[in-house]
C-alpha cells in the first residue's frame, strides 16, 4: 500500500480481529463475566510574539456516537505491545462494564518497527474504524511507535467512520493526526492496560462517563487539581504527552492551539527536560496563542516539584491566562478522560480547579455526524 500522501491521504481490506476470548488459555485465562458492581527565563528574555498569531476559530471536528451496553470496544497496538497479564485484566474490567471486546490481531507481537510492521499496524488500526462491529476504540498501552505508522494512516476512513478513540502517552501522536488531518475529536484516557475491573476506580468511572454520555456534567479535577494561577478561560481542549506534543511542531499535524485551553502530562523526564519543551513551546509562539494551561500529572524529581511551579509560573507570568497543576490526567492514578476537540471551560480558583464540558463530546443518541459539526470551539 502506497503511503499517505503529506501524511495527511483509500484503504479497503477485510481484516481479521482476536475476540477477547481466543487469547491463548494459557497467557489469558477465560474471562467471565461476573456479578460484581458493575527552565527559568533570564531578565531580559525574548517577549512572545504578537497575539496576532491567534487566528480564526479551528473548523469544527466529527463527534463519534456514545456507546451503550452490549457494544464492541476494539482495543488497537499502535505503540507496544502490552503485558498481556494487564492486557487481560482491563479486558475484564470492560467485559465486566458490559461490553464485548475485539482486539488487534497482533496486539501480543513483539514490535520490530520495520517499515513493512508499521504499515501491517497502520491497516490493523484502520481496519478497526471499517469494522461496523466496533462502537469505540481504546489503545493497548502507550510507549513507542504510533508516530511510524502516520504515513500510512488514511483520513478519509476516519472521517467516515468517526468513532470514539481514548488513549494517552505516545497515543498523542494519533490524537494530534486525528483532528488535525481526520478532522475527528478525541479522548486523553487510559489505555486498556490501566484498567482493573472495579465501579469503583475513579480512572474506570471517568472512562465510561466520557463513552457514554455526550457531555458529562461533572467538575473535572476539582479538590485533586491544584491552583497555581487562578482565572477563568473557555476554548477546545488539546494537547496531551509534552514529548509528543512538541514533536509535532512543523508536522501536517502540528498541535493546534488557537483559543485553546492547552492540556500538558509528562512521565520521567527531569525538570530540564520538560523545561526546554515548553521554551520550544513558547518559542514556537504557541503559548502565547492559548487562553489556559492544565497541567497535568508531571513525574518528576519530587525535589524539583517546587521549583517547577516557580519556573512555569515565571514562563508564562506574562500570558495573562489561568493555570492549574496536578490535574489527574497522565501517568498516575487516575487518569481521568478528558475530551480533545472539545470546547471546555477551565475555572481555577484559589487552592483547586477544574475542567466542565462546554459543548457535546459525542454526538446526540442515534445520530452519529458523518459530516462536520456546525459547534465552532
């Protein structure tokens, strides 16, 4: 298959999935369902470019329809493979929700990335969308290699079968191509690997409140999320993995950040690193176009934490916009599901604050959009 063109190009095939229940016995047990509740800017230092740089509204992105009980969730390998002992535990906690799972039919295969793998992963991926059987799609795990197959991804596909995508880590990559190049919103969430069968664990709840209900009323983050720069911003929600998200720059699928309320997670990288991404950030003159910035959960050096605050509220003192840190989303319990794409809007007042729907996420019950939604962000 000829690649993508710009990486931003159609694709037909018959592909086949691994229900849930044909892993191995041996590396997957039967999963029955069961009967439980279901850096520091020197005086002196480069001004941001004008606010000029703010342009007109995004155009409008696909809404996927809500999934209800008894739909197919397909769960896709576009990065690592996961451990199949976590792979088998979220499939679990998803059939437990009730919900029948379809998976990648090489989600247990031991990533290569060669040229020929990535296009293999790249019609696995799409093969998912052209399944009618599959209602919403939830990456593995994260780790490396989504990016690879973005040359061969087709938009159209996308764009004709919008469907719910949550995932998070290197899966930013995807997202970042999906509403850029596919026009389609999506969800920062866990992967499969992070689930555990339990109604009660908060990352679980988040999941299928943002699967199943257009616009959740709830206040995202509130008394977990810490303030850092009280104020009160509306725009779509973007963003995602720091690493990722800086990657795209100068990509046909470079992050977006018109009017937006700008969404950042890291994991592992000391403080330096994370410094000079958001540099690269400001000085790409993206900062200066957002109206708020979440952080969210930033695993760094705990002796660096303060410090850290100092050198984020210093860099973007002169932005004028709302700021909050340790939003439960990333690399931490939990990781709540938040919706990219989406118009939202950021309330941070003195010690907390948190994120509220401001539009629909997914499309009304019984009507999926096949065509752009009239609702500018």
């Amino acid at each position: 298959m000829k690649e993508a063109a710009a990486s931003c190009s159609q694709f037909s095939r018959s592909t086949g999935f691994l229900a849930a229940s044909h892993l191995s016995p041996l590396i997957c047990p039967a999963m029955t369902p069961d009967g439980s509740d279901p850096l520091i800017l020197t005086e002196g230092a480069a001004p941001l470019p004008p606010a000029t740089l703010v342009g007109p509204t995004p155009e409008p992105l696909l809404r996927p329809a809500p999934i209800t009980k008894g739909d197919t969730i397909g769960v896709v390998a576009p990065s690592y493979s996961p451990r199949v002992g976590w792979l088998t535990r979220g499939v679990k906690a998803l059939e437990r929700a009730g919900y029948t799972v379809l998976l990648d039919p090489e989600i247990t295969t031991l990533r290569r990335f060669t040229r020929a793998e990535d296009e293999r992963r790249a019609e696995n991926f799409m093969g998912m969308w052209l399944d009618p059987r599959v209602k919403a799609v939830i990456g593995g795990t994260g780790g490396y290699g989504a990016v690879r197959m973005i040359p061969y991804l087709e938009p159209q596909i996308f764009e004709s079968n919008p469907k719910t995508f949550v995932g998070y880590s290197d899966i930013t990559a995807l997202h970042l191509w999906l509403m850029r190049c596919a026009r389609l919103r999506v969800f920062h969430g866990p992967t499969v690997d992070d689930l555990i069968p339990s109604v009660r664990d908060p990352t679980m709840t988040s999941l299928l409140a943002a699967l199943t209900s257009p616009r959740p009323t709830t206040r995202i983050g509130r008394d977990m999320a810490r303030a850092a720069k009280p104020g009160r911003a509306t725009g779509r929600l973007v963003g995602g993995n720091l690493s990722l998200v800086q990657q795209s720059i100068g990509t046909p699928y470079e992050i977006d950040v018109r009017n937006a309320i700008l969404f950042l997670e890291e994991t592992r990288d000391p403080m330096s690193v994370v410094d000079e991404r958001l540099v690269h950030l400001r000085a790409a003159g993206l900062l200066a176009q957002v109206r708020g910035i979440v952080f969210g959960q930033l695993s760094l050096d705990r002796s660096e934490e303060d410090e850290f605050e100092d050198f984020v509220l210093d860099l973007v003192s002169d932005l004028d916009v709302p700021v909050l840190m340790d939003f439960p989303a990333g690399h931490e319990v939990p990781n709540l599901t938040i919706p990219l794409g989406t118009e939202v809007e950021l309330l941070v007042e003195e010690t907390t604050g948190w994120i509220v729907y401001r539009e629909d996420a997914l499309a009304t019950p019984g009507s999926a959009e096949t065509a752009p939604s009239s609702s500018a962000a």
